[in-house]
C-alpha cells in the first residue's frame, strides 16, 4: 500500500518497505523506532545505523510503503 503523500499511518514499532528500483533497494524492510512531526527514525534490517526520513522528502517517501 503507497502512502500516498499521508504519513498518519506510520506508528512506532510498524514496518516499512523501501522499493526504488535499483539492485539492493527493492523490499528493504525497516523497523520505525520513533516518528516526530516532522520525519520518522527506521531501522533498516541489511543496516547498522538508524535512518532519520524527513516526510517532505520525496527522493524517499516516494518509494515507502506499509509493510505487513
């Protein structure tokens, strides 16, 4: 399911999947550790380090959906 511009359905302790494409990008699940107004903290599963994603950034919310 796309997000579609709307980040209300992203809560603490919900799965994400990043799909941009590209080799190594596509179904990247992540763990959200915190969500503020303004971005959202994931941990990704293939990373060591957190990832803070601002919501107004589309180079990454365009590729983000809910995981199940």
């Amino acid at each position: 399911m796309k997000l579609c511009g709307t980040v209300d359905q992203i809560k603490k302790g919900g799965r994400i999947a990043y799909n941009d494409g590209r080799p190594g990008h596509r179904g990247a699940l992540a763990v959200v550790l915190g969500v503020d107004p303004k971005g959202m903290t994931v941990q990704f599963e293939d990373r060591a380090d957190t990832t803070y994603i601002v919501f107004t950034d589309r180079q990454w919310m365009d590729f983000i959906e809910l995981a199940d």
